[in-house]
C-alpha cells in the first residue's frame, strides 16, 4: 500500500505517542506536545467529513490549509516554543494550539451557511471537465501572456542592475545580491512595484497552470509551445530578482497542473515539488556562499531547510512576544486598505520584527509571519480567537463558491491556485493573501461571470415579456390576486 493510501490517523498517533516518549529526552516541554497532540485530534474529528483529510486524491481547500499549518506552523512551534528565549512563550503555544480547534470550527460554521454537501469536492474531481478542446488557440489567453510578458521588460528596464546576472557574474558576492534585490523589488522607485509583485506571484504562476493544464489536455503543438515558452519566460523574469518563492510558486502551479488534470491521481509529478523548494533556493545558495566543509553544509542547512521548515514558527514567536510590550497593538494597520480608510501609516511590525532577529539584514527586511501573527499584532488575543474563526469562514466559503461553479480548464485552475495560495497562510497574512497573495484576483472571472449572469438574466427578461404580459403582472395580475389572498 502506497503511502498516499495509507490511514493517516494511527500513522498520526503513533506519531505522537513516540515523541512524547522521544522528545522529553532532548528538553522539550511534554506537556505542550500533549496538548497540542489532542487538538490535532479534535481538529480532526471536526473536519472528519472533509474530503482530502485522509485521502490526498481529492484535496480540498480545507485540506491543502489544514496539512501545511500542521508541518509548517504547529510541528515548527513546538520547537521554537523549546528553543527561543523570550518573556511570553505560552501566550504563543496557545494560540497555535488553540488554532488546530478554532479554524476547523470556522471552516464547520461556513460550510453550515453555504449549505455545502458531503462529497461535493469528490464529484467535483470526478464529474468530466466542461467547454471546448483546449487546442483551440485562445486569443484572450494570447493577449494576457504578451501583457504580461511586456510588463516584465519594463520592468527589467527599470533595475540598474538585474540581480540574477550580478550574481551570476559575481559569485561570491551575497550581500550585494541582498541589496541588488531589495533595490528591484521593495524599494524599486517606480508606480508600478505593486503591480510587479502581484505579477511575479499571481500573474505569471498562473499562467503557467493554465497553458500547462491546455497541454496535458490537448497535446497540440500550438499548446506544447504556449505552454513551454510561458514557463520560459516566467523563470526568466521570477528569477530575475533572486527572489526565491516565485519560481517555486511557478513549479507547484505545473505540479497543481498535473494533479488536477489526472483527477486527483499523484505520480511522477509529485518528484518536482522537492525541485519547487528546494531548488532555486540551492542555486542562489551556491553561488552567493563560497565556503566549504563542515561550515558550508551547516549554512546550507540554515539557508534553505531551516528558512523554509521553522523561520515561520520561529517570526511567529517573536510577533507574540514583542507585541504589545516591544511594540504597541497595530489596531488593524498591519491591513493596508484598512490603514488608508483610518488615515493611518501602514504597519512597520514585519520590519520591526524582523530587525528584532537578526539587525544586520538589510533596514527594508520584512519577517511575515503566519497568518496568526498579523491577527495578534492587531488585536491580541481576541483577535486570534475571532480571525481564526473568519479564516475557518473564508476557506469554507470559497470552497464551496469555486466547486459549485462549472468544471472549465480554466475554473479548474482558479481551485488549484487559490488551494496553493491557502497553503501559504502557514506563511503570510490572511489579508495579504486574498488581496496581493492573488486569491481574490484569480477568482475575478467568477465574479465577473456572475456579475454579467445577473444583468443577461435581466435584460433577457425585460426582452421577452410584451406589453401585454407586462399588464398583466403588474395592476390586474399576480400581485392583484396576492393582495386579495392576503386579505
């Protein structure tokens, strides 16, 4: 048996059982394993009806957000609970453990008010996908990739210096790297910086799910070439900056791609995920360090396994104990549009916090903490309680939004992308993540279709009824005899 078929819960509970019995051994606290061990299984008897807990072939948003907040924030948080000194360490378990009930409980209070059936997001990947051949040459997709792509040389026409060949020129040279990417990214003097970020994680990764799932549908030669030369130009402008999370964000979104195609059915396609992490963070690390022995395999160690397993959990530690007593509540200005409506700066607490770690990175760092971090830093407490709860909400909500619309190659897509983008949350705020993050954006065609549903609906009323059959709806018709019902 496979270990994808595999039953996850005694695997879990052994799991749990054997580092109550391990991890005492090297100091960590056991009483906190515990805890956060029965959560994890009220957590999932609250989720037990949700397709993807136990079956991987057919994983839901609630899901993808619910295994990447188990490794990427819970697992992590037991250690930096063990390992990082600081003034208010319990304030901070609590809240990831509390999480592990709170957000399950939210994702049952929003499929409560959407009605959502059992099995809906099972039939969702079974049903067969909607609409044309996808060797139909698309022009509106056509005209979306040339914008795009002319919208990353403008870009690159507006860094004096493109990080990615410095680097390349320079091998050696990190610190220069660091300062050449902050310099083509946060503080790029130009109007459009926000747009350059929305394309290098929304845009461009996007793009590659949808030419590449037209691929794997339809193995045309127009198809093999759109879909080649769009993940071409994506490395090449994702790369550009150095920046390390695009291009993985790219691969997962082939990854997504191949898994959604197959209907939920993983194979070889789950050997690049490995390549998505990993990867071009390897790349970068080997050319901005020029050491050796014991010393470099320790660095590369810090640098890529470390950042991408525990720098979460460990930023998160940090946003509880400092605030308030380091820094004051935000009050909701860590949300920017929020922040604009109140006349107020927008939030300095990831700078501020990730100046805290480490005051040798560079004055513009930004340490983004897990989606519990901003809820904190806002409101304290009673803000984790309540935006957990949203959270659980949201995801719920969208789910059954996208899985109730038709199964299109493109609509498919848009559930790929917005289940990568949730994942992320174990990474970044919920806010960032709906608006910038690109759940929001790449959900936009739905609200438009909806939107413009609605309007044809109304026009085509308006359209087919006669004069005639308007008398009779409105003094001396239907209304008139419910008046008289009424009475």
């Amino acid at each position: 048996m496979s270990l994808l078929r595999a039953p996850l819960v005694p695997i879990l509970v052994l799991a749990w059982l054997g580092s109550l019995s391990i991890l005492p051994l090297l100091g960590m606290n056991v009483t906190w394993i515990g805890v956060t061990g029965i959560a994890m299984l009220f957590s999932l008897v609250l989720l037990r009806h949700e397709a993807g807990i136990f079956d991987f072939k057919h994983l839901s948003l609630t899901a993808a957000w619910y295994w990447s907040h188990i490794f990427f924030v819970v697992i992590p948080s037991l250690f930096a609970f063990y390992l990082e000194t600081g003034a208010h360490p319990l304030r901070f378990i609590i809240s990831v453990a509390g999480s592990l009930i709170l957000v399950p409980l939210g994702i049952l209070i929003g499929q409560g008010i959407c009605g959502s059936r059992r099995g809906a997001v099972k039939a969702y990947y079974l049903k067969p996908i909607e609409g044309e051949a996808a060797d139909s040459r698309s022009y509106a997709l056509l005209g979306l990739i040339v914008f795009c792509t002319c919208l990353g040389l403008y870009h690159a026409t507006e860094i004096e210096t493109i990080p990615l060949l410095y680097m390349i020129q320079h091998p050696g040279a990190a610190a220069a790297v660091v300062f050449l990417r902050e310099e083509s990214g946060k503080l790029l003097d130009s109007p459009l910086t926000y747009f350059y970020e929305v394309l290098s994680v929304v845009m461009f990764p996007i793009l590659v799910m949808l030419t590449g799932i037209r691929f794997f549908c339809v193995r045309t030669r127009w198809n093999r070439i759109v879909f080649f030369g769009t993940f071409a130009i994506t490395v090449l402008y994702c790369g550009m900056t150095v920046e390390r999370s695009p291009i993985g964000m790219a691969v997962l979104c082939l990854v997504l791609a191949m898994y959604m195609r197959r209907k939920g059915e993983p194979k070889e396609e789950i050997w690049l995920i490995p390549i998505a992490l990993f990867g071009f963070p390897l790349i970068v690390f080997l050319f901005t360090v020029g050491s050796g022995g014991a010393f470099f395999a320790r660095d590369l160690l810090n640098a890529i396994g470390v950042r991408i397993f525990y720098g979460g959990a460990r930023v998160l530690f940090f946003y509880f104990d400092l605030v308030p007593e380091g820094f004051p509540y935000q009050n909701g200005t860590t949300i920017g549009v929020l922040a604009k409506l109140m006349g107020e700066p927008k939030s300095m607490i990831a700078n501020n916090v990730g100046l805290h770690i480490d005051p040798t990175l560079p004055q513009s760092v930004t340490a983004n903490a897990p989606f519990l971090g901003t809820f904190y830093a806002d409101w304290g407490m009673t803000g984790v309680v309540l935006g957990c709860i949203v959270t659980g909400i949201i995801v719920a909500v969208i789910q059954h939004y996208i899985v109730a619309k038709p199964k299109t190659l493109r609509n498919l897509c848009i559930y790929g992308f917005v289940m990568l983008k949730l994942t992320l949350l174990s990474l970044a705020a919920l806010p960032y993540m709906l608006a910038s993050g690109g759940v929001l954006i790449a959900m936009l065609p739905l609200f438009v279709e909806d939107l413009l549903g609605v309007r044809r609906g109304r026009t085509r009323n308006r359209q087919v009824l006669s004069p005639e059959d308007a008398f009779r709806i409105s003094p001396h018709g239907p209304e008139f005899k419910t008046r008289q019902d009424s009475v």
